[in-house]
C-alpha cells in the first residue's frame, strides 16, 4: 500500500468517525437520559466482561521482563 493510499485511507477512516460522533451527539441531545444511557451501560458491561474473559490469561509480569523482544 502506498503512502497516498495510507492517507485516503487515515482521512477516510477520520472522517468516519467524526461523523459517527456527531451522530451520537444529536442522539443524546434528542433522547432522554435513560434510553441512551441504558445502551452505555450496556457497552460498558460487554466490554468489562470480556476484559474478564481474558483475565488469566494475562503473562506474569516477569515473563514479560525476560522477553527477547525487551532486548536491546
């Protein structure tokens, strides 16, 4: 991919959620609290239970200190 085809891509994808955010802003400005925030909430819990899913799966902090990738 060419360093052109990089930045249409990044001002695409920019663009994109730009737009997206100002969606949800005219959203939240023209739904009451309680329906918007329900779906937050919602998000909120998705993410924090799946942070959990992976959990144990998480390296020991000293294995991390002795990765090869670490040298310099």
């Amino acid at each position: 991919m060419s360093d052109s085809d990089r930045e249409t891509k990044h001002a695409r994808n920019r663009a994109a959620r730009l737009r997206q955010i100002r969606e949800w802003a005219a959203y939240v400005e023209s739904h009451p609290d309680e329906d918007w925030g329900e779906q937050v909430n919602a998000l909120v819990d998705a993410q924090l239970q799946s942070a959990r899913c992976f959990e144990d799966e998480r390296p020991e902090p000293e294995t991390l200190r002795e990765s090869p990738l670490l040298d310099e």
